[in-house]
C-alpha cells in the first residue's frame, strides 16, 4: 500500500518510528511533515495528509500527534476521510471493520512503540466488513455532499 503519513512535533518520534515499521511491512510511505521536534501546527499537516487519501494519492494515511486527538479532528475537515483515533488494538479493529477508517491517528504521548507497531499491524490488515456498517458510511457520504 500507499501511505501518507504527518505529525506534528509530539508525534515527529513516533513518525518516525511508524516509517519505519511501514517500510519493513513493504509499503510505500509519503511524508507530509513534520521534520524535526520543532514546534508546528498539525491542521494543515493533518489535512494535506487526508487530501492525499480522498485524492487517491494514497491508500490509507496516518497522522500522529501528542493525543492524536486533534490530529484526528483536522483529518476529518476533508471529505472522502474517515478518521479515526485509535491508542489500543479494539479501536483499530473495529475503526476498520466496521467504519472502513482511511486514516489512523495515534498519540505518541500516549502510545509506545510497540503497541503502535501493534496498532499498525492490526489497522493495515482488518477488512472493512461491509453490510449494515456500508450503510452508515453511505450515510455519513451523504452529509459530506450536503454541506455548503
């Protein structure tokens, strides 16, 4: 897979880490930033990975922050992204299963590294499970397309 990948200066550590772990695994990574532990804002980071993804410039993107809370929040400013924050192995699970999540947001205050290898593992490889969740997310496609 492609994946586009950004953090902010609370997630630089982990960034690297996880670009890591993706060119192991054989994936091809697009870093979007940040590059050092210097103070930045993570919106436009977050949203240049999410235009990535709804773009088709990549497959999936990750974005990492201190909590990966607002990083999350940012990514879902894009239509066409499902972003989702995931800091254990059940989020990551279901954010796939049943919610076909294109983006991954972790905290790297918050997760180690190996779990985030963990998290990764279980995000790249969980299939959307379709059915009744297709439904939702045509739902939540629809609002995207309603608004101004």
């Amino acid at each position: 897979m492609r994946i586009a990948i950004g953090a902010d200066h609370a997630g630089f550590i982990l960034k690297e880490h996880v670009k890591q772990t993706l060119t192991r695994l054989g994936h091809a990574v697009d870093d979007h930033g940040t590059h050092s532990e210097a103070s930045v804002d993570y919106p436009p980071i977050c949203i240049a990975v999410g235009r990535t993804v709804a773009g088709g410039g990549a497959d999936r993107g990750i974005v990492l922050g201190g909590s990966g809370q607002g990083e999350q929040i940012a990514a879902n400013k894009v239509a066409g992204v499902r972003a989702a924050l995931c800091n254990d192995l059940y989020t990551a699970r279901l954010s796939r299963e049943h919610n076909d999540a294109n983006v991954l947001s972790m905290g790297g205050r918050i997760v180690a590294f190996g779990l985030a290898d963990e998290i990764l593992t279980v995000w790249l490889s969980t299939a959307f499970a379709g059915g009744r969740h297709q439904r939702r997310i045509d739902q939540i496609s629809a609002a995207e397309r309603s608004q101004p």
